[in-house]
C-alpha cells in the first residue's frame, strides 16, 4: 500500500519524469501500456484489436493542462480523432478528460470545448466517454457531464469510482438518467475522508456496484480485470436473465490479454481502453503501481540510474 501511494506521488512529479523517461527499460514497458504517440499508430492497434473481436475506446493521453492554447489544441485533437475513426472505419470510441479540454483553467473554456467535441460525436452517430479523475474534480466533472447529457444523451457517458464513498449515490442518479456508466474501482491516491481506504472495502462497492448497474443501467461497462469480480458479474448476470448484449466488460491496453480473449470466445462484449500519446508518464506510472512486477523492474533501474 505505501509502494502504490509512493508510485502514485510519483505520478505527478515532473523531476520524477525525467529520469523514468531517459531509462533505457522505460521503452519497452511504456510499449506494453500504450499504444504509440501518434494517431496513425494508435489506430492500427485498434484495427487489430477488432480484428481479434473486441471494440475499442481511443484515449489521447495528457491532464492538468494550463494554458488555454493547450486546451484548445487537445479539443482540436479529439475532434480529429473522431473524425479519424470515422474514416478508418474501425470499431471504437473515444475518451476524454476535462483537465485536458481546460477545467483548470476555466469552466466556461471547458464548456465550450466540450459541446464541441460531443456535438461532433453526435453528428456521426458515435460515443464519447468522460474519464473521471482525482476526487477534487468529481463534482465539477458530474456537473459537465449533466449539462453535457442533457443535450446528447445518447452520445457521452461517464466513469464512476468505486473506492469514493459518493459512488453508490451517484450510481443511483445516474440509473435514473440512464445515462451510460464506466464503473471502475478507481487508480489515484485518495485521502480517507473521501474513499474507503481498504482494498476488501473497495471491492464490496466495486460488487455491489456492477451488480446494480446490471440490473437497471443503460448498457454499463464493467472496467475490471479481477477475475473474482468477472465471475460475480456474468454469475449475476445469468442468474437474473441479463443477455450478453446489454453490458460490455472493459479492459485496459496490454493487461491481461489473455483474459481479454477469453471473455470474447465466450460471447461478451469486450473494450479495450487504447491510450496513446507523447503524454504517457502520469497514465503509465500508475499502470506500474498496480503491477508490482513491473514496478521493482523500474524501481531497480532507477537504482542504478
């Protein structure tokens, strides 16, 4: 626990990226999570990706941005990307996040943005996904997104987090605005006055959570890559009558590949998460932080660094 908090830290730490960028280890593990820099190559990855069965959810990778022509610059982007996908042809979505597009620089930049990119994906008839962040944005990221769902219902959903202790209640609003919910157990360090702070806390919401979204949510994603909980949720599926076609499950870039496969050779909806971007540090140290292997291979790298 004191590893993952410290590898968390490290996430936001700009003299911390240096050195992890000039590794020469760095490379082929940042290779493994993401799926390139560019575009172009991103999008191959997503063509093979379909080929294999699964969907896609395209992520231009950066946060925290704050100047506005670097928000301006990522709206642009994900606009592109949009109509990228479209012209490709391949079989994906996107995600975004509001630190990117502005939100901490202004509500009203961040607004503007935002109606432009889900105007867009409305117009040709695809999904956008609002990432949630560190706990300081849950609120302000609900309320876009109410706005936002308000006047696109059918083409932008939101992620939850189930280690908040708001979750259930948001859960809740959400099934009655059958808006479209990522549910995830959450990957940023949280102080105890805002999330559970033990792991078995985290996955009894986690369950109780995917449990309540299966039976009155509008096609929830179940971003998981816990076994125990992909058996409770196609166990409670069956039980309750609740075909494949109304949920998808949701895996990350490079984890679990095997599992990803699986799951598709059984008959369910798979998405892969497919980050890319030069932008990958925060993304990439807190996928280390939940794979210790990794982790100690950095870790003694930069020992010796």
């Amino acid at each position: 626990m004191v590893l993952r908090a410290s590898m968390l830290w490290l996430a936001g730490n700009p003299g911390a990226e240096g050195l992890v960028r000039r590794l020469p280890v760095t490379r082929p593990l940042v290779e493994r999570f993401v799926a390139g820099e560019d575009v172009e190559t991103a999008i191959d990855r997503t063509r093979s990706i379909n080929s294999q069965g699964m969907t896609a959810t395209l992520d231009l990778l950066g946060e925290s941005v704050h100047e506005e022509a670097q928000a301006r610059s990522a709206c642009d982007a994900y606009i592109a990307l949009l109509d990228s996908i479209q012209s490709t042809g391949v079989d994906s979505n996107i995600s975004i996040k509001l630190t990117m597009i502005g939100l901490d620089i202004s509500e009203d930049l961040t607004w503007d943005h935002l109606q432009r990119i889900v105007a867009r994906a409305a117009e040709l008839a695809t999904f956008v996904r609002i990432d949630m962040e560190g706990s300081a944005y849950t609120e302000r990221t609900l309320a876009m997104f109410r706005r936002i769902h308000d006047q696109h219902p059918k083409a932008v959903g939101i992620v939850l987090q189930s280690y908040l202790y708001r979750t259930d209640r948001d859960v809740e609003e959400m099934i009655n605005r059958q808006a479209r919910v990522r549910i995830v157990k959450g990957a940023y360090k949280e102080p105890e006055t805002v999330a559970y702070p033990h792991k078995s806390d985290v996955d009894a919401a986690f369950r109780r959570q995917v449990e309540r979204l299966l039976e009155a949510g509008n096609y929830p994603a179940i971003a998981t890559h816990d076994e125990a909980v992909l058996r409770v949720a196609k166990g409670y599926a069956t039980r309750m009558g609740i075909g494949a076609e109304r949920f998808e499950f949701q895996m990350l870039y490079g984890v679990r590949r095997d599992l990803q496969e699986g799951i598709t050779r059984e008959g369910y909806n798979m998405r892969v998460y497919v980050p890319y971007g030069t932008m990958w540090y925060p993304y990439f140290m807190r996928r280390l932080a939940e794979r210790p292997a990794n982790l100690f291979f950095i870790l003694r790298n930069l020992a010796r660094a």
